[in-house]
C-alpha cells in the first residue's frame, strides 16, 4: 500500500511541478518583462504542458512500477531458492537427496510434473528415474525408467538446457506411453557441478498465478530457466555431499571391520595360542601330575573367559580385559610374567615411572598390544634365549623397546612380509602418530622400536 501512494503522488508531482513552473514564468513575463498575455496561446500552452507532464509523469510511474513488481518477483524467486537449497541439505540419503531435487524444483518454477533422470556412465542411458506431481494411479502405470530415446535424451545427448513451447508439435518427441498424463510445456537443465554430470531435471506444464487468485496454464520463461539452472547447481552439489557421506559410512565400515581384526590378531588369537599351549602342558602332565594339570586346565579356563569378554569388548570398542585398569607399566610386567610361564625365555624389564606415569591409557593400550604381538612372534619364530622389554623416554618422545638374542631375518625379507603382524604394529604406531623402526639381521636377533608423542591428558 505504501509503494501505491509513493507512487500516485510521483504522478502527481510530475504534473504539478511543471504547471507551477509554467505558472511562475507567465507570472514573471507579465510583472517584470510586462509582456501581455494572450488567453489563446496560455491556454494551449497550458493544455500542451499539462499533457505533456501526465503522459512523462504516468511512464515514469509505471516503469518504476514494473521496475518494483520484478525485483519483487526476482526477490522472491532467489528466497524461494534459498529455501530449496536449504531442504536439499538437511537429507543425505541419496535417494531422499534427488526426491527432494525434483519435487522443490516443481515448487520452484510453479510446473505441474517434475522428473529426474539419473544417467548411467555412458551419459546416455536413464538408469534411475524420480518423478514429482504424478498421482499414484498414473505413477503405478509407468513401468521403469524411460530409456531417453526422445526428448530427455536431448538434454542427455547435448548438456545444454532446453525449454519448448508445446512437446507434442516437437520434431524431437516420440510421444508418451500408454496411460501416461499429456504434457505441453517443458523446461530441462543438467545436473553437474566441477565436471561431475549426475543427470538431468525436467519439469512441464508451467502454472501461472493471476493475481486474482487463480491459476491458468502458461509457458516457461527464461527467467524460469535461469532459476532452475542455478537450482541444479545447488542440487548437484547436494547430491555429491550426500554421496561423499555414504562414501565415508562405508570407509567407516570397512575401518571397523580393520580394527576388529587387527584386534583380534594382536589380542584374543595370540590369548588362544598361549591357552593351546597350556592345555598342550597340561596333555603331557595329565599322567604323570594330575593335581598340576588340574591347575593348569584351570588357568586355561580362566583364559577362555578373558578371550569371550575380550571378543564382546573389541567389537564394542572398549579396552581388552586383560588390560583393563592396568598402565603401560602393570601390563609390560603381565605380558613379561606370562611369558616367563610359558617359556624358558630370559626376560628383563625396565619401565621407566615416569614414563608411564605420562603415557595416557588410549596409547598403553597401543603400545600393550604392540609388545603382545612382538613378544608371541619371539615366542613363536626367533628361537631366542633372552628378551630385553624397555619402555621410557628417548628424545622427549615415549619410546617402547623389545629386543632378542634369536635367529633375526633379512631386513629385506622384514620390509616386504606379508603377514598380519608386522603390518599390524606399524598400523598401530601410527595409531599412535609415532614412529615404527625394526632393526634386524640373520644370526643377530631383532630389536623392534615404536615411539609416539606425548598425548595431553583428559582434565
């Protein structure tokens, strides 16, 4: 209302100010310049300028009106827009992402129906199709997607947008199928963004809202088809984010599915082979020492139990039990104890407190099952006679430090093993963000080095 009297009072000014004009110069050839006036020519001069004033106030009126009503309009599409953009990125599922697309792009552009075509590799077959304005009946009689051999092949086919006045008189079109709604006008834009083609929009039937109220069938305009390219942009970029987030749920899945088993390599198989070799004692002394076997079998029961609640721990991320309370210093002395039990091997532990006073329990369980898988593959392959287990400082750096006196193997060979433990310590040294060095030659024996940083505390 405010704009409408703004206005009318332009159209008035403009008129006014050149009759008072005209008022004041008739007013001043008579007083100063004394010119008489004749009533003919004042009157025509009079009609001519009031006139000539209506007509120039009424087009700058009216330019300034339609000036108005279209950055009135354009607001309201770009805020249409942003509202579109928006909802596109509240969703990532992918397939809610691209229902979205087609239905606030129908929204958009007032259009009747919307599609969506997803296109294959090739750029040129439909594999998915999303359709937006359709009731169920008519959705129901379509059976799959199209295979883009008319019109939406076009855009497919040239990845330029497209907007025809009446489909069915298009040289391009094939027609529809049977049970399929009629449509006229279509507008059509590519979906991509940084060179990434996803697919195709297409809308038809374009609804036009009279300012009475009602609604009439129109044809798409260009300014329609600029709106609907800058919403593809923002659609392509919704639909790679959704994407990406699948992308890293699966990467997720698959680092899970890495840590269960590297896990269970360091942790509850190397339990197992202990306990195997256990109930192995346990075998030879059941005739000679049955009170000892009986101990023995209990030991490995104890075992067994340890490894069931290890298994539900490292599926649910937790510590493993049996390092479960305990510091990097207390586990180093479990690992050193259990060791001594099952072999004859000569171990010497130095701990340094402070050291493990500073090692937080997120890096003792690292560095606890780095010396776990060390200290079995000793056990198993370097047929050694004694094992130095340090852990301390070195260099202002928490460093873990396991050393034997076996068989040692080729440096070469060590780089390129296959296995599971050697690639699992240095996975779990950079869990730690440290350092993984191995420092081993035949006949020489091996020492195994992993330091890390020390981590800051939780307050």
């Amino acid at each position: 209302m405010m704009n409408r009297i703004d206005t009318r009072s332009l159209r008035w000014l403009g008129v006014v100010a050149p009759l008072a004009s005209w008022v004041a110069w008739v007013v001043l050839k008579l007083m100063i310049w004394q010119q008489p006036i004749l009533f003919a020519a004042t009157l025509v001069e009079l009609l001519i300028i009031t006139i000539g004033a209506t007509l120039f106030a009424h087009w700058i009126a009216t330019n300034l009106e339609r000036g108005e009503a279209e950055a009135h309009r354009r607001s309201e599409h770009l805020e249409a827009l942003r509202k579109a953009g928006l909802a596109l990125t509240t969703e990532l599922d992918i397939a809610k992402v691209l229902q979205q697309v087609v239905d606030q792009s129908r929204v958009l552009v007032e259009a009747r129906y919307g599609a969506l075509a997803v296109m294959g590799f090739d750029g040129q077959t439909i594999e998915q199709f999303y359709t937006s304005g359709l009731n169920p009946e008519s959705h129901d009689r379509l059976i799959g997607a199209p295979l883009g051999a008319g019109l939406l092949g076009v855009l497919g086919r040239e990845g330029e947008p497209m907007r025809i006045a009446d489909i069915t008189v298009d040289a391009r079109s094939i027609g529809f199928p049977e049970g399929h709604p009629a449509m006229h006008t279509l507008v059509g834009v590519p979906i991509a963004s940084k060179g990434k083609y996803y697919g195709n929009l297409y809308l038809t039937d374009k609804r036009v809202t009279l300012p009475s109220g009602g609604v009439v069938d129109g044809e798409f305009t260009q300014e329609d088809q600029e709106l609907l390219t800058m919403f593809a942009i923002q659609a392509a970029i919704a639909v790679e984010n959704a994407q990406l987030y699948r992308e890293n749920q699966q990467i997720a899945v698959l680092r899970e599915r890495e840590r269960i088993g590297m896990d269970l390599h360091d942790g509850v198989i190397q339990s197992i082979y202990a306990i195997g070799l256990l109930l192995d004692d346990a075998g030879h002394r059941i005739d000679t020492a049955p009170e000892q076997t009986r101990d023995v079998i209990g030991a490995a029961i104890t075992g067994l139990n340890e490894v069931i609640v290890d298994i539900r721990n490292y599926i649910q991320h937790l510590r493993p039990q049996r390092f479960q309370g305990r510091n990097i210093k207390q586990g180093l002395e479990a690992l050193a104890q259990e060791l001594r039990t099952d072999t004859l091997l000569s171990i010497e532990l130095r701990v340094d407190e402070q050291a493990a006073i500073v090692c937080t329990a997120r890096q003792a369980d690292e560095f606890l099952h780095i010396a776990q898988e060390a200290l079995t593959n000793i056990r198993k392959h370097a047929a050694a006679r004694a094992v130095k287990l340090q852990f301390g400082f070195e260099e202002g750096l928490l460093q873990l430090s396991i050393q034997d006196d076996g068989v040692g193997m080729d440096p070469a060979q060590a780089r390129r093993s296959p296995g599971n433990g050697l690639r699992n310590l240095r996975s779990r040294a950079r869990a730690l963000h440290g350092e993984f060095r191995l420092e081993t030659a035949l006949g020489a024996g091996a020492r195994l080095m992993v330091t890390a940083p020390i981590e800051k505390r939780d307050a």
